[in-house]
C-alpha cells in the first residue's frame, strides 16, 4: 500500500492561500537550485558529457520510486509523458549547444529572460491565466534586469566572443522551449491525480537519453575525461534536479504557472553570484545594480497579484 497522505495534503492546498505561499518557497527554491544546476553542467567538463552524467543519475533515482513507490500512471499519463518528452529533449540538445558556444554569465540571462516571457503567454492560452497591471510592470522590472545583465556581460566579454551570435541564437530558442516545458509539464502534472507520481515517472523517461549521447560524444573525444569525477558530478547533479525541476512542477500545480515561472527567474542572480564565487567571472557594481532590478521585478510581480 502505497502512502498517499503527503500527497493528499498537497493536493488540499491547491487554490488557497497556503498553498500560494508553498508555491512561493518552491519557485524561489527552484531559482537558487536552478543556479546550481547550471553551473554543475557548465562547469570544467564538457556540457554535453554533463548533461548526460546528470540525466543518467536521476534517471538511476527515479526508477525505485516510479516502479514501487508512486501509485502507477493512469493510461491518459503515456503520451503526456512522450510529448514532455520530447520537448525536454529539444530544450536539453539547445540549450547543450548554447552552451558550448557562448559564456555562461551571457547564455544563461538570455535563456532564463526569453523563458518566462513566453510562459506567461503560454500560461494564458492554455490555462487562462492573467497578470495584474502591476504585475506586467514587475515583469518588465525583471526582464530589464536579466537582459541587462547578458549585454553588460557581453560587452566586457573575454572569451567565446566569435561565436558570440550563434549562442544567442541559441540561447533564445533554447528560452522559447524553457516557456514550452514549463506550461506542458504544468499541464501534466495538474493531469494526474499524484503529483509524485509525475515527477517520478517524468525524471526516469527524461533521463534515458542524454546518457546515450554522452557516452558516444565521450568515445569519440581524443582527450577523454576520467569518468570518475564526472559521474560524481552527475550524481550531484541529478540530486539538485530532484529538487529544482521537481519543486517548480509542484508550485505551478499549486498556483499559477506563469507567477511560478516569473519568480524562477531570480535564479539569474543566483547565477551570477555563482558565475564570480565558483567559476571566478567577474563581477561588479553595475551587474549588481542590474541584480536588483531582478529581484526587484519578483516582488513586484509577487505583490501585484
């Protein structure tokens, strides 16, 4: 017998006051781990071998929990489960070439400010969601924070800086399938009737495939990475996925779905504190000016509605 009282509880706090404010804690949770995942797959290794470390991982987790101790999905769930799918694949193979191609404290504003930009559109044509005056003008808040800060890190740019134009390309699409993933995985998430069982079944099919392509790219390398510490960081990775993916999926169950993704978003700064502390790019006072409009936006956006 399979416990259903977390659960139960969860689902008792959809639409009321509580449950906004647990919608709340998880996006901005989701934010900082958003960070940190980032920067786990942008990091010393190739982010192509990363990403499949990561996937491979949590995969590897998901499966006792999906097969013994979730309750099994309904019918209705397999092909949710094969379009989220596919869009997390496309998202994941984007945002791997973005990142190969550009700086991260450049990519990665440009990703996550195209991203709830196009969730909160998505948002209101799948679910009917609508945002206050006030709340668009946190929204611009915070988007003016995150584009700024890409073009002021693309200004004193060191590196990477030839193939400066294909990573924003990239970067916007892969933003584009950000907004995909975050309203299709809401909508699947709200189609069960258990949430962890979603997020069980989500993380085990996701992770099948960026192993495999890890594994033929690490084959084809003259020069390959020891295994050992990129499993070890596939492992951190896959742990912080478990909490950053899984807690924006429960806040946008919980509560509105572009709100969720808008506040996200200050992951950005996140980002950006990790970029100067861990990956040693600098920073200054006008990127931490630009920081505050970010976490500006957010409140603005959580107090406007």
């Amino acid at each position: 017998m399979k416990d259903p009282y977390v659960s139960d509880w969860l689902i008792s706090l959809e639409g009321t006051a509580a449950g906004h404010d647990l919608a709340l804690g998880l996006a901005l949770m989701a934010a900082f781990l958003h960070a940190v995942f980032g920067a786990l797959q942008k990091g010393r290794h190739d982010p192509w071998l990363s990403r499949g470390a990561i996937d491979g991982a949590y995969a590897l987790m998901a499966a006792p929990f999906a097969f013994f101790v979730v309750p099994w999905p309904e019918p209705h769930m397999w092909p949710i489960f094969a379009t989220a799918w596919l869009i997390h694949v496309f998202y994941k193979l984007f945002q791997a070439m973005a990142y190969s191609r550009g700086a991260y404290t450049v990519v990665y504003p440009v990703v996550r400010g195209t991203g709830p930009l196009f969730t909160v559109f998505g948002a209101y044509l799948l679910f009917g969601e609508t945002f206050t005056g006030v709340q668009w003008l946190g929204v611009a808040v915070l988007l003016s924070g995150i584009f700024g800060l890409a073009v002021y890190n693309m200004i004193f740019l060191e590196t990477a800086r030839e193939t400066l134009l294909p990573a924003l390309g990239l970067a916007v699409l892969t933003g584009l399938f950000v907004a995909l993933y975050t309203t299709y995985d809401a909508y699947g998430i709200r189609a069960t009737a258990n949430p962890f069982t979603f997020l069980a079944w989500f993380f085990f099919i996701d992770g099948l495939v960026f192993p495999v392509i890890a594994t033929l790219r690490w084959r084809s390398l003259i020069h390959r990475p020891a295994p050992g510490p990129l499993l070890v960081r596939g492992f951190a990775g896959g742990f912080v996925a478990f909490f950053s993916f899984g807690a924006i999926m429960l806040a946008t169950r919980l509560d509105k779905v572009g709100e969720a993704a808008v506040l996200r978003e200050t992951s950005t700064v996140f980002a950006a504190l990790i970029g100067w502390l861990v990956l040693k790019e600098t920073v200054g006072p006008r990127r931490i000016a630009l920081m505050g409009l970010i976490a500006a936006g957010a409140v603005i956006v959580e107090f406007g509605s």
